[in-house]
C-alpha cells in the first residue's frame, strides 16, 4: 500500500485543503494520511475565519506519521505562516522525504489571504529547496517572482525564476488565462519544458482546483510515477472534476474528485444524465 501525506489547512466545506486532498489520495488508491496547519471556517461563499496552529503543534502531527507510518509522498497546502513553513522544512529534512509537492497556496477563491507577507520569504529560503515539484497559479507565481505573467513566454520565464530558487520541477498553471479558450499549464524541469491543454470550462464551480490538482500529482508520485506522467494524470483528474460539477453551496462550488474514476470506468456521463435530468 502506498501512502501520502498532506500538510495543510482544514476547509469546513470539504472542498479544498485536507479534505480534498484526502478525497482525492484515495480516489486514485494512495493511502492518505494529514497534518493539520490550521482551522478555517469557510463555504462556497468564502473564509469566514482562519485559525492556525501552532508550529509544535504541525511538527508533532507530522512525527507521529514519520515514525511509524512512513510516506511515499508528501504534499504541502496552506502552511500560514513563516514558523509553520520552517518547522515542515525541518522534518522534511529530517525524514529524508524526497517525492515532495508543494501547493503554495497564499489566496482562497474570494480573496481572503491564506500566507501571510512574511511567510512567502521563508517558502522560498526553506521549502523550495526541499521540494521535487511546485504547482503555483499566475497570481502566486507572479508573488514568488515579481513579474507579471500576461503570456506563455511569460509562463516560461517565471517557471526558469522559480527553479533558480531551489524548485527542481515546476508547473504553471493555466487556470487564471481567462481570455484563451485553453488552459494551458507549463511544466519546466530544468532543462525543458511541456505544455499541458485542456478546454477550458465556464463554471464557478472551481473550489479546491489547486489542491486537488497538486494532490492527484502527490498520489501518483506515491505510486513511482514520474514527474511527467503524474502531471499527465493529475491533468485529466482535475479536467474531469471540473467538467462534472456538484452544484453544491451558492459561491464557488467544490469539484467532483470520483469523477475521473467514474470516467475510466464508464459512469461519468450516466450519473451526469441523471442529476440533470433531476
């Protein structure tokens, strides 16, 4: 059995952070396991309240999993702020975790921010070197480098940025191009890079993009994929949960993490049918 781990934030909702991380380790058959950074009270609607823990607090959660349990990958979330961030990079190191992913997630869907300023240095100067692969959108790509990211070439530039900062893999995503008809995400390694395309969709229903996104890549990396190919799957997974929608709460809607299973085995479009046609 493989397993995974996730460091990050609690969502009341159920649609991003451990909750969706966890939903989504064992749709793609990875054992998950978690280690809780913060409380946030939030919905559809937004963050109502944020409640970190303290860095003790992470550290010893994710202890208990290193001594006995183990994990064959690890995935990074909203970590809050610079002592939470110093402590995970302490027992990443310290238990030699190498297939790890970072998620740097710094805003929630409706603005509230998630790291604070300070943190963001710390990210850099202790995560990134540490990690196998960072997943940033635009807007907190544009943070981690202060350029702003208009273009693909643009994509590019960043991506090269973030590598000279410790990232040894890193992927662009697309979801914030708006005005293409593509997302399109850019997955540099260091020495070159590939374009990943999906049809964009017009929905709202976009909660949990991020770290659903990033822990289909965890899951797969817990599984002996390669960077590539677990890119390659966390692509489609992602595609067919937004493509699927839950119609839950009146924000911005949680995605569907069994909708990839159910698409490799047949059952998307039927269960689609059958909500619609409700």
């Amino acid at each position: 059995m493989k397993k995974a781990l996730t460091i990050a934030g609690s969502d009341s909702g159920g649609g991003a952070g451990i909750q969706a991380d966890l939903k989504t380790f064992q749709e793609l058959g990875v054992y998950g396991m978690s280690a809780l950074t913060a409380v946030t009270a939030q919905n559809t609607l937004g963050v109502q309240g944020v409640y970190p823990l303290t860095a003790e607090a992470v550290a010893r959660q994710i202890q208990s999993v290193g001594d006995d349990i183990g994990s064959n990958a690890v995935k990074t979330g909203m970590l809050f702020n610079a002592e939470i961030i110093e402590a995970v990079a302490g027992k990443i190191r310290e238990f030699g975790w190498e297939r790890v992913v970072i998620d740097p997630v710094m805003i929630a869907k409706g603005g509230a921010s998630l790291l604070q300023q300070q943190a963001v240095s710390a990210l850099k100067k202790h995560l990134l070197p540490h990690c196998l692969i960072i997943t940033p959108n635009i807007p907190e790509a544009e943070v981690l480098t202060g350029m702003s990211i208009k273009t693909i070439a643009d994509k590019k530039e960043a991506a090269v940025r973030i590598h000279e900062l410790g990232a040894n893999n890193i992927v662009i995503k697309g979801g914030h191009d708006e005005a293409t008809a593509q997302s399109v995400d850019v997955l540099f390694d260091g020495t070159d890079f590939t374009y990943f395309s999906t049809p964009r969709i017009e929905t709202k229903n976009t909660h949990g993009t991020g770290c659903t996104f990033s822990a289909a890549i965890t899951a797969q990396l817990a599984k002996g994929s390669s960077v590539h190919d677990a890119v390659s799957v966390a692509k489609e997974f992602i595609q067919a949960a937004i493509a699927t929608p839950l119609h839950i709460g009146s924000g911005h809607g949680p995605t569907n993490h069994w909708a990839y299973k159910m698409k490799k085995g047949g059952g998307v479009s039927s269960w689609r049918e059958s909500v619609l046609n409700k």
